[in-house]
C-alpha cells in the first residue's frame, strides 16, 4: 500500500538490485548507481536503511546523512514520508582507476510529502540538479556508493 496522508507506505517491496552491481563494468557501476537512487527512495518511504546500505561504502559520508535524516523521521513512529521516486539522467561514467569510477550525472529529485499524524510538516523535492556526481568503488564482489555530491544549477 503506497504512503499517503493517512500513514506511511505498508507492505511496500524491496528493490531487487540487477546482477549488473556484481559485475567489475562500466555497466555494473552504473546500475549500483541507479539501484542506490532506488534504495533511497524505499528508505525514504518505509524508514527501512538495509538496502541503501547494501549499495553504500561505510565512508560515505552523502550516504550516512541520507540515511541519518530518513531513519530518524521514521523514529517516533507518527511521522513518514510520501515521495516519488528520483531519477537520474545523462550519465557519464569514467574510470578513474582499477575498481573505481567517477560518474558525472543529472538527478531529477522526486516531490514528497512530509507528515506527522496525518498533518503537512513539510514538502520539497521535485528539484533538477544537473551538476552532480558519483564516486563508485568495487568492493567485495560489488559496486558500492563512495560519494555523491549533488547540487542545483543556478
């Protein structure tokens, strides 16, 4: 059931992650980057960190902040999140060395809603941030988020 203004999203499922991030490609990258973007919007909706972290280097300092913000909304219980999903455009992956890419990238941020107990705390999103970009290593066997630095054009 999709979240609205009567309670957070039940039952919601959980991104499966294409065998592409298992891969050392370019490809494989590229997909991690994309699965991570699908992870944070299931984190955004449920408050649920798992997969995000399963995308994510321990060091990212972009993810951590992601997830410390979403998880605590969903702490008390009475508070969650509506949103659309973000997605991304134009990306252009570069090696940047053995296991490491470096993805230039346009992020199109998806609309929320932010409730508690059925009122309006907050809405945002629907933001385009065409200067952005993503630092992927490949770590055990999968590509994991390092960094993402995303910011608005003026």
């Amino acid at each position: 059931m999709p979240a609205s203004s009567a309670g957070p999203a039940e039952n919601w499922p959980e991104p499966e992650v294409p065998d592409e991030v298992y891969e050392e490609t370019e490809e494989g990258a590229l997909a991690a980057l994309e699965s991570w973007f699908e992870a944070r919007h299931y984190l955004q909706l449920t408050g649920d960190d798992g997969p995000l972290w399963d995308l994510s280097s321990q060091d990212c300092e972009h993810c951590t902040n992601v997830a410390d913000r979403l998880t605590e909304a969903y702490e008390s219980g009475d508070r969650w999140y509506d949103a659309e999903s973000t997605t991304i455009d134009s990306p252009y992956a570069r090696e940047a060395a053995d296991g490491v890419y470096t993805i230039l990238l346009d992020v199109h941020e998806g609309e929320f809603t932010f409730y508690e107990v059925g009122q309006v705390l907050g809405e945002g999103g629907g933001k385009h941030y065409d200067v952005s970009e993503a630092i992927l290593v490949y770590e055990d066997g999968s590509w994991l988020v390092r960094e993402l630095a995303v910011e608005q054009a003026e």
